[in-house]
C-alpha cells in the first residue's frame, strides 16, 4: 500500500525523530512510504487565529504537494484534523473545492491509519516502563480519535500503563494561543505537569508534538525528568526501554 | 448593569483572576463536581448523543420558524389574559415594566434569577424610580447585597466561600450564626420570605416560553420562581426572544437535557409553568400579567454564521469543562455571559469594541463543543469571530498581522518553507542552550516565560531522508 507520509511543520523542524518512527512503523506493516517534499504547514497557525485568507495559501500548498497520493498519514491528531476542514473552508470554491474534499477524505493520523484502515492493533512492539498518556484535545475531540492510540499501546509488551487524571482537559498549548495568551496558557500547562507528576510515570505519550512540547517544556522548566515521547516511539520499539533520542 | 461589567482592562482582569487562589479552588471544585454529575446523568439516561442531536434539531426548528412561534406564543398569551410587549431593545424592555411598576405604585419588586434582565440592567432602572427590588434565588441575593456582578450563568456566586458569605450576611443584614451553609441558607431563606409576602410585584425570567400553550416554564432548586409567581398580584416574564419552544413536549426533551447538562441532576427540585393572568372563572393567578420578549440584538443573529448561538439554553455545561473559566473565574469576562458561551455571545450582543479578546481567550480546546446539549459549535464559533475580528473590524495587532503574511508566504513557496527546517538550528543557536531556549526572542518570549522550548535537531527529518533515498533505504 501507498502512503504519502505528512511530518507536520513541527516534527519537520523540531523534531525529526517523530517522522523516522512513522516511517519505520509503516514500513514495517508493508506499507510503501514517500515523502513529498514540496509539502508545508497545514494552515492551522494563521486559520486558528482569524487570518483564513493566509491560511487558504498554506492549505493550497498541501493540496499541490498530496494531489497524487492515495493515503496521507500524519503524526498528529490536531494537523490531520486541520486537513479534514479543507472542505468547509473551500467549500464552493469551483477551483479547490474538489482537491479539499480529496485531501481530507484521504488524510489520517497515524494510529488512526493503523487501527481503522489497516486493521493493526499488534506491532509487536517492547517498551520498558511506567506510561500515562495525554489525549491531546484536536485528536480526540475534533478528528475523533479516541480509542486507537489507547488500543496500541495496550498491546505494547513491557508497559506499566497508568492513566492521566483528568486527561481530557487541555494542556494550554492551543497553537498561538500559547503565545498570546501566555499567562492562561501558563495556569494551565502547570495543571497538567501537576496531573503528569500524580501518576509517577518515567514517560508521558502523546500523539500530538504541540501538546507534548507544551507539558514537556514546562517540565522542564519545573525540573521534573519525565520524559515526553510521541506514541510512534513507543511503538517502533522492539525490544529496549526507549526515551527520545 | 448590562452585557458589559466594568472598565478593567483584559490583562488586568486576568491576572487578577490568576492571582485570586481561593476563587480557583472554588471554580475547580464546582467544575468537577458538575462534570461527574452531567456525565453520569448523561449516561444514565443513555443515547446521550441522540437526546443532543434531538435537542439541537429542535432549537433548530424554532429558530428557523421563530416568527412563526413568537406569534403564536403571544397569541396565546394574549388569549389568557396576558399582556404581550415586543421590545426591540433593552431601554424600551426597561421602559415599560417602569411604567408597569408605576402604574402599580409599586413599593417592591421580588425576582427570581434571570440572566436577560442582569443584559438589559432592569434592577438599575427600577431602583432610580424608587422601587425596592429584591433578588430572591440565593446566589443573587447574595451578590445584589454584595453589589457583586455574577461570574456563572446559573451558579452566580460560584466565586464565593461560604465564609464571604457569612461575613456579607453579617455586614449587610446583622446575621450572627455561623458559615454552616444550612444556617446560612435558613437565615436567608427566613429574610426572603418576608419579601415575598410583601412584594407588590414579582419579576421572572424565562427558561422556555411553550408557544401552543403561551405557558412560561421556569426551572429551579430553590422554589423561588415559585413564590415569585406565585404571591405577588402582578406578574411580569422577561424572556429573550430565543427563549422560545413549540410545544410541551419539546419542552420536556429541553429540560431533560437542561438539568442533566447543568447541575447533574435528572430534575430540578422545582420546574414550574404558569400562563397569563387569573380568568374570570378561576381561582388561582396574578390580577395582572404581562410578557416583555427581549431582542436587544439577537435577530441580528438570526441568519449569521452564528444563529446557533441562540441554541443555547442557559446550562453552563460550557462553562463548567472550560479550562480558561477555571484559571481566570467568571468576571475575567467582563461580561454577565462568561465562559465559551459567552466569549461567543457578547461582542454579538454587545459588539466587538469592549470584547474584542474575548474570542481568543481559548485554546480551542472543543471542550466546550462537547459538552453542549444543543450542540453549539462554540469553539468554530471563536474562529469565526477571530476571522471577523481580523478580516472586518481589522482589530488585531500589526506584529500579527506582519507574522501572518509572513507565514503564509513561508507555507506557500515549498523552497522557502525547506530552507527554514534547515536553518532553524543556526538560527535558535544564539538561545540555545543544552538543547533547549530558555529565554526566548520576540513572540518565543510569551512561550518561555512559562516553559522551555526545544532546539531543533543536529540531523533534521528531511537530511535524514534523503540520505536514506540515497542509499536505497536503511
């Protein structure tokens, strides 16, 4: 099978080993993995924040650089869920209305992806340790992920799993919202590093890089060694206790 | 009052909010207190998603005929005796319950909770005319000696500890017991009861407005929309125009997600429904009644991007699983419609120049869109105003808007966008440190005040790539 892999601007940036996990996880499952390189920003920075006119531009771009794949996977619930609005922000649009509908009907997160389309609860995956996982708000709430990633983890052998408190509450990144309301922001990702600590887990998952580098930025800054990892880590691990690299 | 509270700028009304510890710890216990409650009412009625979707084609429905509805409400009325007001705006609602009020030569006034007479500012108006008005659901009463506005749509006083409580009671009205909230509740209860039997003139909102019957149906735990209704020999609903639904039975399907979705509860202790004036033939009702439907901005609404807006029925579960709300409290809003909720609804009634931050006092979170009964959108509802915000009112800040175009020019020329995963490294260089920036530059700075934020890698994912398509993969 033919996927086209989306890294997300963060990942592309910030953290590249989010991208190699996802590509050897669906190499692995026998998928046939490109990485079309005139790919972008999925738009949601400047949709989010009122400016739809330099959001469309970026959401072109996507469509251009996806216009020829047969699935788009992403490791983030929250910029895969901005892909699968294309159609109601082009909508009526007689030169992009189509290539949105393709986009967003061909787009999903990456346990998504696994579980839903592919039918791969089992990667046969070996992780050491004490986990609890933050269900980030777009992933559950706006693309409605809420039992995938839950799903593989469970059949990760070697995971001591505990859960979040209050997990469905949002950690306080919200994309500009982190910058321009930073003193909420602030309150809330220190509730959420407070829930990370009632768990004593060594790591806290994630399916969203936004998130994760919110509540693992803060605990940082708190001097907690919790490590934060995005859930393809923890699954492309086959037999050591894992960490970001 | 009206929509607006006061004139404290947005920072300041956040940091006070931030700072204000024991209202957190009040507002954080209350939230997780209504958010066990809805969601094991929610599944104990069960097909919770059918009873929203059911409820949210309804308030559909009488929106899109609300013409339609409110004529048949005020015939109805009108049938029972009743006297019906349209007012287009929150003077002339004010003007004539005034003249209501002196028609009667009313001394006092006894309301039961209402949220559009807080928006139209009628207990300011009555009081200038020399009536006594009192507020006679327990957390306004409270609030009202207090002279305190409301920071929560159906618990007003959520912001307060039951010793601030005792000590208003003390300062205001000579109670000498102690802060055992039953004391608290029986004084109070004691004190109201008198005013009840000496109001001249009993004042109500309006939860829903029944149009086939032009019955007023009110939903309480207190009792107190029943003794305002109930004693006084004239009556007055003030309703928003909105607060209208067809039939008893769409009633019925309203108010079982009402009461789920805003205090957990299967029922209130009281719903009561009332219509018009005493008949000739009958023994029991005000000598006068009159129904005052409030507009005052909502049918500007009424075909906007944001008609489902007045789908909302006043339950506060928005309010009540939001973040932001629990950190800044109610009156961070400036508004007597706080939370998600309100942050939708008050630059719409009260336009965007006071309330212009509102809208961005979210992290889109769609909290807020889950757990509406009505299913409200509220979190799309924010961007569409923050599109309005940017793109009509042309209200926000240069840097921003310099950023954005920015943006959309990186995100648009892919060679451009390619060379910036590049050198995102050599560039955060100068903050970096031990693979982290712990002061940021420009707008990173709002980030790292608060967290650290992380350096790009030595190897980005795209050199990675490429050398791997080089090699014919690892």
């Amino acid at each position: 099978m033919k996927v086209s892999l989306f890294i997300t601007c963060v990942s592309d940036i910030i953290f590249a080993d989010v991208g190699k996990n996802t590509v050897e996880i669906l190499e692995r499952v026998g998928c046939e993995v490109d990485f079309p390189a005139a790919q972008t920003c999925c738009g949601q920075p400047a949709y989010n924040s009122g400016y739809l006119q330099e959001a469309k531009k970026s959401m072109k771009q996507m469509m251009r650089a996806f216009k020829d794949s047969k699935y788009v996977v992403g490791p983030s619930g929250s910029c895969v869920g901005m892909l699968k609005e294309y159609p109601a922000v082009f909508k009526g649009d007689p030169e992009w209305e189509e290539a949105a509908n393709d986009l967003a009907n061909k787009s999903f997160e990456i346990t998504q992806f696994l579980v839903d389309v592919l039918g791969v609860t089992d990667l046969g995956s070996t992780f050491k340790g004490k986990v609890t996982y933050h269900p980030s708000c777009h992933m559950t709430r706006v693309l409605g992920v809420k039992d995938a990633p839950q799903t593989l983890l469970n059949n990760v052998k070697g995971v001591d799993f505990v859960e979040l408190p209050v997990k469905e509450d949002c950690c306080g990144f919200g994309g500009t919202f982190a910058v321009k309301n930073p003193a909420i922001s602030g309150e809330m990702v220190k509730e959420k590093s407070q829930h990370v600590s009632e768990t004593n887990a060594e790591y806290l998952v994630g399916g969203d890089m936004g998130c994760l580098m919110n509540i693992g930025g803060r605990m940082r800054r708190e001097g907690k060694n919790v490590k934060v990892v995005h859930i393809t880590e923890i699954l492309n691990t086959q037999e050591k206790g894992g960490g970001i690299a | 009052m009206s929509v607006k509270i006061g004139d404290v700028s947005y920072k300041d009304r956040i940091d006070k909010g931030i700072e204000n510890e024991f209202m957190r710890q009040a507002v954080s216990s209350a939230q997780g207190r209504f958010r066990t409650g809805r969601l094991s009412q929610a599944e104990e009625l069960g097909n919770w998603e059918d009873w929203r979707q059911l409820g949210s084609e309804i308030r559909t429905h009488t929106l899109e005929n609300i013409d339609y509805y409110l004529q048949q409400l005020s015939d109805q009325v009108a049938r029972r005796g009743g006297n019906v007001f349209f007012a287009e705006t929150a003077e002339e609602a004010n003007d004539y319950i005034e003249n209501v009020v002196k028609k009667k030569q009313a001394k006092k006034v006894v309301k039961s909770k209402s949220m559009v007479t807080e928006e139209i500012g009628l207990n300011h108006c009555l009081e200038n005319i020399g009536a006594e008005v009192v507020e006679s659901d327990l957390g306004e009463w409270i609030l009202q000696l207090d002279e305190d506005p409301p920071s929560h749509i159906v618990t007003p006083a959520l912001h307060k500890n039951k010793e601030q409580i005792r000590e208003t009671f003390a300062q205001k009205r000579g109670y000498d017991k102690s802060d055992d909230p039953e004391e608290l509740a029986a004084f109070a209860r004691e004190q109201l009861r008198k005013d009840f039997l000496s109001a001249d003139i009993g004042i109500t909102g309006c939860n829903f407005a029944i149009a086939e019957s032009g019955a007023i149906t009110l939903v309480t735990n207190e009792g107190n929309a029943r003794m305002a209704t109930a004693l006084p020999d004239t009556q007055i609903t003030v309703m928003g125009m909105e607060r209208i639904v067809p039939t008893w039975e769409d009633m019925e399907v309203l108010v079982s997600l009402l009461t789920r979705a805003a205090v957990g509860q299967k029922l209130t202790s009281y719903v009561t429904s009332y219509t018009g004036a005493r008949l000739e033939d009958e023994i029991d009702g005000p000598d006068d009644y009159h129904l005052v439907i409030v507009d005052n901005g909502r049918s500007k609404i009424l075909g906007t991007e944001f008609q489902s807006a007045l789908h909302c029925i006043r339950c506060a579960a928005c309010i009540n699983v939001c973040p932001v709300y629990r950190h800044v409290g109610g009156h961070a809003y400036n508004s007597i419609y706080p939370g998600p909720i309100g942050a939708v609804l008050t630059p719409l009634l009260d336009g965007y120049e006071d309330h212009k931050e509102l809208p961005y006092a979210s992290s889109l979170c769609a909290a807020c869109t889950e757990a509406c009964p009505v299913k409200i959108p509220l979190h799309e509802q924010l961007i569409r105003h923050r599109e309005i915000i940017v793109e009509q009112e042309k209200k926000s800040p240069v840097a921003e808007k310099v950023m954005m175009k920015g943006f959309a020019k990186w995100a648009s020329n892919p060679a451009a966008y390619k060379l910036s995963t590049k050198m995102a490294r050599t560039a955060l260089k100068p903050w970096t440190r031990d693979g982290n920036i712990e002061n940021g530059p420009g707008p990173l700075k709002g980030w790292t005040d608060v967290r650290d934020f992380p350096a790009p890698p030595k190897q980005s994912f795209r050199t990675w790539w490429s050398n791997r398509q080089k090699e014919g993969k690892a």
